[in-house]
C-alpha cells in the first residue's frame, strides 16, 4: 500500500525508475553466501562529476564465491561531452564502431542489471558520484544499493591478514598483492571484472580469519 501510493504521488516518475525504487521495499537481509553482489566500473571523459560524462559502464555479478562472466554487463554511451586527452587511457573514441546508446537508455539498462542488489567498486565514491550525476541529468534521485569500497576494504583489513604497507591502495597495488591478473586494465568490462576478483580474495582471507560478516563489509 505505500509503495502505490508513492507510485502516485510521484506519477512524473518514470516507471523503470519506480521499478527500481520497488525493489527495496520490503527487501530481506541474505547471508552473504546467497545475496549477489554487483562488481562495477565507469569509464569517464574526466573526474569532475558536473562537467565530464561516463562513456561506458561494465559490471559483472557474484554470488557464493563465484564470478558468473556470462551475465556480465557491459555498454557504451553517445556523448557531445568528449576529452581527446583521455583516449590513452581508456582508448574509446568519440565515433568508431562500438554500438553506443543515449545516456537515458544506459541509465534504464544499468538499473535494471543492479536492481537492488550490493554494488562493489574500486575508490567506489568516484563511480558513485558520476552515476548519480548521471541520474539527476534526467530527473531522477540517487542509488540506493549498499556499496562495497574494495580500497577502503582492504586498507581496513590488512592489519587482519595482510602484511604489505601500500601507499595509495590504488587497483594496480591491489592485484600485485593479491596476484591477480590486470586482464583488460582501464576498460570498464576488464575493470569490473578484476574489481570483483580482488573481492573474492580478500573476502575469502576474511572468511578464513573468520572476520566476514555484513557487519564488517559495511562498516
């Protein structure tokens, strides 16, 4: 009942939105093991999250310990907003021939892949802060998905199981420590991907300690 009638009152919503927003009402709390947790990556035309856009999204699912690479997400966006001085980096052109959708399109597919589930991301506040950018764009309110910091994570739990003292916790120093392999570094598909893998390394010397507990993932 309250759900419909935040539907009305916000009729100027669109519905994928509400969909979304659906999602988390009355959502019950999984065990780790069984809740599905969304490793994810942006790549941008810049880090000011008012003037520079996301050009593409990747995103892999993970559930019981396992990454499932053939449900994995992956998009393009079309964009008046283009820096050349980026390309070196994420190598994506402003044409060429990657399919590309409007930014409105991306936003309804993105939601849609993460409903409401645990997002993971790497120095995670960026990636938060140019989707939710990407959100206001067209009307609509913040994520709401819990978020896993795998920077943060670690830094908080090397005194727990790890020994080296890294300088900036940075995805390079991440996967060198846990010897995981940079397949497809500074794409956002390769990103999420090596995101979710270096997860699965520290969550599994956490379970070991056992230290692995909601608690400590959100705190």
């Amino acid at each position: 009942m309250k759900f419909n009638w935040f539907r009305k009152k916000k009729k100027n919503y669109p519905d994928f939105w509400l969909d979304y927003l659906a999602c988390f009402e009355n959502e019950t709390k999984n065990t780790i093991e069984a809740s599905r947790f969304i490793a994810f990556d942006t790549e941008t035309t810049g880090f000011d999250k008012k003037l520079d856009r996301i050009l593409s999204i990747g995103a892999v699912s993970l559930t019981n310990k396992t990454i499932h690479v053939n449900k994995s997400f992956e998009l393009y966006i079309k964009q008046d907003v283009f820096k050349a001085e980026t390309v070196k980096i994420h190598g994506l052109m402003k044409t060429g021939s990657l399919k590309k959708v409007e930014e409105l399109e991306a936003i309804k597919l993105f939601l849609n892949y993460i409903k409401n589930d645990v997002l993971i991301a790497h120095h995670a506040m960026f990636d938060y802060n140019m989707v939710n950018a990407m959100l206001q764009r067209h009307g609509l309110g913040k994520l709401k998905n819990k978020f896993i910091d795998t920077g943060y994570l670690y830094k908080k739990s090397k005194h727990i199981i790890y020994q080296e003292n890294l300088k900036n916790y940075s995805l390079d120093e991440l996967c060198k420590e846990l010897n995981v392999n940079m397949v497809d570094r500074h794409t956002a598909s390769g990103d999420a991907l090596i995101t979710a893998m270096v997860f699965l390394k520290i969550s599994s010397r956490l379970s070991k300690k056992n230290e692995l507990s909601w608690n400590y993932l959100m705190k």
